[in-house]
C-alpha cells in the first residue's frame, strides 16, 4: 500500500508489485459497491442500460468502461463485441486504438527530457528541427478574383511549449476548409508510410495557419514533438516510449502496432447492415513507418489505468517515478489563457485538456480535471477535486464519437454522490 501526504496525491494503491516491465496485478483493489466510495450504483446502472441501448441499436460495437475513485475500482464493465462482425464478446484485456489518447503519453515523454535537462519548453522547435524554423504563415486573399496564400513571416519562433499546447500554427488537414487545409490534405501529411524524419521534412515545405502563439488549434504539434524526442534522445519515439514509459509503468499492451499472438485481442470498429459507412480506421497488425505521437498507439484499459494512475499521484506509479509532482501540475495547469480557439470553460495544458471553470463549459465537471480523447470514441480523465478518474474505450465511427463520450462524461459525473 502506497500512501503519498502531498495535496496533489490523490490514491492509495494496493499493487502487488513487480520488476520494471512486469505485469503486476491487481491494479487497485474493487470496491465492495460503489456507494462505498461515493458513486451511485443506480446511475451507474443508468450508464449500463443506455450502452446496450446503443449495442442493440448497432451504433456502438462494444465498449469498456471504468470508474477509479478513492483508490478503488468502483465500476468496471465490458458490454457488447470486441469484434461484432466475428461474434467475439468484448474483453478486459481487448486492445483499442486510441488515437488522440497517445497525446498525453508523448507529452509526458518530452517532460522527462525537460527534467533531464535536455531540453527546455521554451526551446524553438527549429534548435532540434532546422526545417520548421523555415515556415512561413499562409494569409489567404483575394488575387485576379482568386484565393491565393500570401506567405508571411510569423511574428515569433515555435516553440516546444506551441507543440505541447497546440498554438504552434500547424493544424490537421481536415478540421477546415482553407488553402492551408487543403495543402496538408494534398501533401497527404500523417501518412503512415512515412517516417517521423520524412514527416517533418514534408510538413516543413508547407504554411502555418496562423502565427505561434496566436490562438489553439488542434494539429499534428505532438507529431512534432514525437520527432523532437527522437532527436533529443537519440532513439526512435516507440522505442522511447517502451524504455521509459510502457515498461516501468508495467504497459505490455501499448504499441504502435498490435502484434501477431494479440491480434485476437484487437477491438474492432463494426458496419451496421443498415447503417451509414463506418470512418476508416487504420490497421493495426500492419507496422507504421510513421509512430505516430498524435495519435498512433494501441492499448488496453488496464494499460491507460496504470498511466493514469501515476499521474494522479503526481508521477509515481507503483514504486516507478517517471515525474515530480511539480511537473505534473505544470503539465496539468491551463497554459492557453484567453488565446481564441478552446471552447468555454475548457483550456489546455501541455498534453491535456484543463477545466478552467465549472459553470461555462457544456459538461459538467470539477475545476482543474485534465484529460483527453481519441478519434475513435475513447476518452479519459482525472478529477483531482473527487479523486476520480473515468476512461471509456470504444471503437466507432466519427459521426457519433463525440455524443457518446459526451453522453458518458455527463452520466458518470452524475454518479458522484458524496
């Protein structure tokens, strides 16, 4: 039993612990009902029913669900099809994709390079990458009765701080409609066939959208920054990420791939009969050129838990430290301020989204919760203030990932009694 007397720490965890790498189990231990930490097994059960409601109706293939609170597993539940299409039931150890979830993890690997003193967040970009230092900002106007991009010089140098809390002027191709969008699409930029190096070489020739620090706007920044880890340390980013984070925190189902003898593990979106196209989604037995920091990995709810722990206890988990608690509570603090682009209520911090206030935001939630979400439904967050941390992890389609994150979040939030 681990106790921790800082204010930050928020959970006592029963693990039976072992080596570096080990899987050690259990995690926590079960609450005997959830309303011995404070939760409501009748709204949790409210959870349960909408679930199978959207199973049965086909949206939704199958989904694990988690509620940790007070140093204790108050909720657990596996519901649906790890593959519906094979008629496999959903699993506790099924690996999902997880997407934009890969954020957070890549963000804490920079910060232990900040730590060692390898580098700084206030660094340029271009001090690692001299390509990004090159990039101009593309101004959309109106040229012969066309829109054209005028290229500008941006008014201050990227910085690590701009990748980790996305106001670096790089942007997905997808989320818009201008030139600039259209120049990522065209340049097919997050291709998997490309590496790390080549990715960067490439999104280099392209404009910014805005100038570095100017406003937030969602991108492939943590890509970069995946890139500038591997300069810095000298090891390409999975094998980074295995070394100082999956095998300490005892993460042996997290990768960039999932291998051969896990593949009957791997969750899978489903195409209903009579149901609209499912979003593609990208292969996971195939091995990218490209690891992806954005959004790449595959995991398991067990491995997300163990990563959320050691950050809910400022940066230890199970005996393996991989920050200080002060790190941790940089990382977890709002850094985008009145900057335009974070909806109300909701800012940013280095890696995670940061809940600026209760009332503004259209979810409820406590001041200073962080947390995070992937393109395929998953979601996570830590609620220092309840001592609570959720994490939802299906595989669906981009047309209902948001309502049904949304749709946990509020329910879950519900469920807190006491």
């Amino acid at each position: 039993m681990i106790h921790c007397n800082r204010a930050a720490s928020l959970f006592v965890l029963f693990v039976l612990c072992g080596s570096a790498g080990a899987r050690a189990e259990p995690i926590l231990p079960m609450a005997p009902t959830p309303e011995e930490v404070g939760l409501s097994s009748s709204q949790l059960a409210r959870i349960e029913a909408v679930t199978q409601q959207h199973i049965d109706s086909g949206m939704l293939p199958g989904a694990a669900m988690l509620v940790a609170r007070r140093g204790k597993i108050a909720w657990y539940k596996t519901m649906g099809f790890r593959d519906r299409a094979a008629k496999d039931p959903m699993r506790q150890d099924a690996i999902f994709r997880i997407y934009s979830m890969t954020k957070p993890i890549v963000s804490v690997a920079a910060m232990m390079l900040v730590e060692e003193g390898k580098m700084q967040i206030g660094d340029p970009v271009a001090k690692y990458l001299p390509e990004i230092g090159a990039m101009k900002v593309g101004v959309e106007k109106t040229e012969n009765g066309q829109m054209v991009l005028e290229l500008v010089e941006p008014a201050r140098e990227m910085t690590i701080q701009d990748l980790m809390r996305h106001t670096s002027g790089l942007i997905y191709g997808s989320r818009g409609k201008s030139l600039v969008n259209a120049a990522y699409i065209e340049a097919k930029i997050g291709n998997r066939d490309d590496s790390l190096q080549e990715f960067v070489t490439k999104l280099s020739k392209l404009p910014l959208h805005f100038s570095p620090g100017d406003r937030w706007e969602y991108g492939v920044s943590t890509d970069v920054l995946g890139r500038v880890i591997e300069v810095v340390s000298g090891k390409p980013l999975g094998e980074f990420l295995k070394e100082r984070i999956f095998d300490p925190l005892g993460m042996v189902d997290t990768a960039f791939y999932v291998s051969v003898e896990k593949l009957g593990r791997a969750a899978q979106p489903w195409q209903a009969p009579e149901g609209p196209p499912v979003t593609p989604r990208f292969d996971v037995a195939l091995k990218p050129r490209f690891e992806s920091g954005g959004g790449g990995l595959t995991g398991t709810m067990d491995d997300y838990l163990r990563f959320a722990l050691m950050l809910a206890d400022g940066g230890e988990f199970a005996g393996q430290r991989l920050l200080g608690s002060k790190t941790v509570e940089f990382m977890t603090a709002d850094h985008v301020g009145s900057r335009p682009g974070r909806p109300p209520g909701l800012g940013f911090g280095l890696g995670f989204e940061v809940r600026t206030s209760v009332g503004e935001a259209a979810l409820p939630g406590s001041l200073g919760e962080y947390g995070w979400a992937g393109n395929a439904g998953t979601l996570f967050w830590i609620d220092p203030r309840e001592q609570l941390i959720a994490i939802y992890m299906v595989q669906v389609s981009d047309g209902v990932r948001v309502m049904l994150r949304n749709q946990f979040r509020t329910m879950v939030q519900s469920a807190i009694m006491n």
